[in-house]
C-alpha cells in the first residue's frame, strides 16, 4: 500500500515543474522534447501545450532548428520560429 502512494505522489508532482510550450506564431510546427528519450510532437498556431516541456528536457523545433533546454516551469515560448524561456 505504501508503495502505491508513494507511486501516485511521484507521478502526481512529475509535471510540477514541467513548463507549458506557447506558439505566438501564426504556423504550426513540428517539436522535439528530449528527456531520458525523444519526444516527437507538434504545436498549432498561436496555441499553448500545457506541461509537455520538463525540467530539463531540451526543446526543438524541427523546422528551424532553433532549440532550448528547458529550466523550471516557466513558459518556453515560440515566436517568429525561435524559442524562448
């Protein structure tokens, strides 16, 4: 029992320093997250993914080529195809 709360408390504040990836640009685009592995995802325009960028992890857009490693929880954000934190 006490494995299965420890368990759910772990998988319950993984995300808690995952930080949201906002798309400011009017196009979609193609994203990499790396962490233990790699992530393949994408973002609409002008849309925010909630919680996909980990403490961490090292965010890439495919297209441009322009990547980020992600620190704490604030918001990575697109804008005019270059990411920011």
């Amino acid at each position: 029992m006490k494995k299965l709360i420890v368990l759910t408390l772990v998988l319950c504040t993984s995300n808690v320093f995952a930080a949201n990836l906002v798309n400011k640009d009017s196009r979609s685009y193609k994203i990499e997250v790396k962490t233990v592995g790699t992530t393949h995802t994408s973002i609409s325009s002008n849309t925010t993914s909630s919680g996909c960028a980990p403490d961490g992890a090292t965010v890439k857009i495919k297209e441009t080529g322009s990547a980020i490693k992600v620190r704490g929880s604030r918001d990575v954000i697109i804008r005019n195809g270059k990411l920011s934190q």
